[in-house]
C-alpha cells in the first residue's frame, strides 16, 4: 500500500504539471515517473554532500527534465521542443 500511495503521489504530481502547462501534452508520464523514481532510488549509491549540495541537485535535474539536454535548434533546424539529434542516423 505504502509503494502504490508513492506512486500515486508522483503520478498525481505529473498529471498536475501537464494540466497546468508545465509539462508537454504529449509527454509519456509513466515513463517520466519510471524514470523520475529510478533517479531517486539510485541516489542513495552515488550521493556526496561534499560534492554538491541535495538542493543543487535538485536544481541541476529539474532543469534537465523541464530544459533538456539538446542543443536549441538553429535557423532551419526543428524548432518547437523537438528532438534534435546530435548525429545524423547511419544508413545501412
């Protein structure tokens, strides 16, 4: 009960930053969590006060999830919040 309230609080979350503009509409909110509750747990393993603060972490992910990490788009390029790919795709 404990793990599917957690769940709940996270996905009831997301569901409020979509309706409110602050996600994308199109944004997969499950895998978001998934992803979102992976981080969280593993941060316990890799975690260093003397490195950076909890709150600079925070920080540093929330813009990372709501900023990105593409490049912006340059003239001609897709624009918009999508994906632009670093490397062109080999053909085969």
């Amino acid at each position: 009960p404990l793990r599917e309230a957690y769940g709940d609080f996270w996905r009831g979350l997301l569901e409020s930053g979509r309706r409110s503009g602050e996600l994308a509409v199109a944004a997969d909110l499950s895998l978001l969590r998934m992803l979102l509750l992976g981080a969280l747990n593993w941060a316990v393993e890799w975690y260093d006060p003397r490195r950076k603060t909890a709150e600079e972490i925070a920080a540093t992910v929330v813009a990372l999830f709501l900023s990105g990490v593409g490049r912006p788009a340059q003239s001609g390029a897709p624009a918009g919040g999508e994906i632009v790919p670093l490397h062109r795709p080999r053909r085969r």
